[in-house]
C-alpha cells in the first residue's frame, strides 16, 4: 500500500533577491513499513522535500497525497539531537506530549515501555549533557516517536556524530524504526549508510532536484545496516550510487 505519494512536485523559493527553483518535478511513492533514503548533491534541495512531506511548506506545483488521516502522521528528527539540556530525559522525551496535551498514563506507560527497550529506562531523571551522543540520538528519536507518527522523516540524523558511534547509533535506529512499525524517510550524504538502512535509494540531481534514479536494494537478508555492509553486493552498490551522483 502507498502511504505517501509525490506527484510531479515542483518548489520555487522566494526572496527579495529573486527566485530560487529548488525542486522540479519530483514524483515518488513511499509504501508503508518501506525504507527510503534520499542521496543527492549538497544544497540540492532534500531538506526541502522533508519540509514539504511535513507540511512546512507547500508546493509551488504538483501534489502530496497521504494516505491517512491522522494528526501525527509525521515525526520529524533533525541531524541536532535538539534536547533541551535543563531538562531531564523524561522532560525531554514528554515534550510532544506536554505541547499536545497528552499527556496521559497510556502514553506515558508507552514512553516507560519506550525507554526500558533501548536502554534508557535508568538515565530518565539525568541531564542530557550526563549521555552519549549515541544515547542523545536515541532518545530524540522516543522523542518523536512519543507522538506515535507514522512516517519518520530524518535529516541527517548521524552526520554529528563521530564514525564508530554512527555505526552503532545505525543499527539502533534501524532496529527500533523495524520495532517499532515505522516507515522512515532518511535523507543523507552518505552512501555506505544509505545502503545499510533503505529498502530503496532515490538519487537526486544537482539543484534544481530530480529524481535522477530510484535504485531497489534486497539486503533485507543481511539483517543489520553493519552486516549490510560486510554483503559482497555492497562494493558494487556503491559505485552505482557514487557514478549516479559524480554526474
Ligand atoms: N528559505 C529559503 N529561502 C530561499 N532559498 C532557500 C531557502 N531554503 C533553502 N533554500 C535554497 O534552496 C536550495 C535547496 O535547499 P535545501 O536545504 O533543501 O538543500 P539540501 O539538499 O538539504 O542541502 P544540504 O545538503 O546543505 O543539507 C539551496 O540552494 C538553498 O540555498
Ligand atoms: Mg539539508
């Protein structure tokens, strides 16, 4: 089933110095449960196709059909952790609720379940600043996933960290999005880790972006995104995605 369908989207920025083209017809489909990674040059408009499958913006031309109608379809999590430091894990990962009034026992014994299964369960009344960058990143992501979205659009959400934890915080993205149910929008730089995590890989062009290619990978086999990497078709994924963006 499709839950969410790009059609021929096209964005124009604005601004007092002229005009910027930031998307030009951009059509994609996104099934539910699916993995999609979004590879493109810097600057090229990716973050601009996440703003607008939020919501934050509106397209110049072309659609956006979700399919549901729930509030919280999307969650958002940005390459920033974006914890407030001078409040505890807990305060922190009820943000959504407090802002949406809903905090309540249910969603609070969902948090509490939340935090006992990725290990955060005995850090919930310390400091940001007392954790990992690892940890921070997953409890941005029970942050978002308070909310119970079903979409998860991530902005680069490991690019801040340093190369061992990012392929630790990785598998534990994967394994709780897996987990969880969730279909996940991630938007990258880097191709290894595209090709760990997604079911399928659009590749844009320079901006203004279009869908240069969408490459199908079957590594579901490998099971996580760091035995994904040891699999003998990695290598030669690789250079597929890196000639695709070199022109
Ligand atoms: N609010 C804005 N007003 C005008 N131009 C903008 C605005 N936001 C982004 N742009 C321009 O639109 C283009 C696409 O921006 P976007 O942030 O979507 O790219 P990106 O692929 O996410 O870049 P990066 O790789 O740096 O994260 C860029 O040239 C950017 O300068
Ligand atoms: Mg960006």
């Amino acid at each position: 089933m499709s839950l969410l369908k790009l059609k021929d989207v096209s964005l124009n920025y604005h601004s007092p110095k002229g005009e910027t083209q930031a998307l030009k017809n951009i059509s994609f489909e996104v099934k539910e449960n699916e993995f999609i990674a979004i590879v493109g040059p810097s600057g090229c408009g990716k973050t601009t196709i996440l703003s607008l499958i939020a919501g934050i913006l509106k397209p110049s031309s072309g659609e956006i059909i979700k399919n549901d109608d729930g509030e919280n379809f999307i969650g958002y999590m940005f390459q920033r952790d974006h914890l407030f430091e001078w409040r505890t894990i807990w305060q922190n990962v009820i943000l959504g609720l407090e802002i949406q009034k809903k905090k309540n026992a249910q969603n609070f014994e969902y948090l509490n379940k939340l935090l006992q299964k990725y290990g955060l369960y005995d850090f919930k009344d310390k400091f940001p600043r007392e954790l990992s960058g690892g940890m921070r990143q997953r409890v941005a992501l029970i942050r978002t996933l308070a909310l119970n979205p079903k979409v998860l659009l991530l902005d680069e959400p490991f690019s801040a960290l340093d190369y061992q934890t990012r392929l630790n915080v990785c598998d534990d993205v994967n394994n709780i999005i897996k987990n969880e149910k969730k279909t996940a929008i991630l938007v990258t730089h880097d191709i290894s880790e595209a090709i760990s995590m997604a079911d399928r890989i659009i590749i844009l062009t320079p901006r203004p972006a279009e869908v240069k290619k969408i490459i199908t990978l079957n590594l579901q086999k490998y099971g996580t995104p760091f035995n994904r990497r040891e699999c003998s078709e990695f290598s030669k994924l690789f250079n597929e995605v890196w000639k695709d963006l070199e022109n």
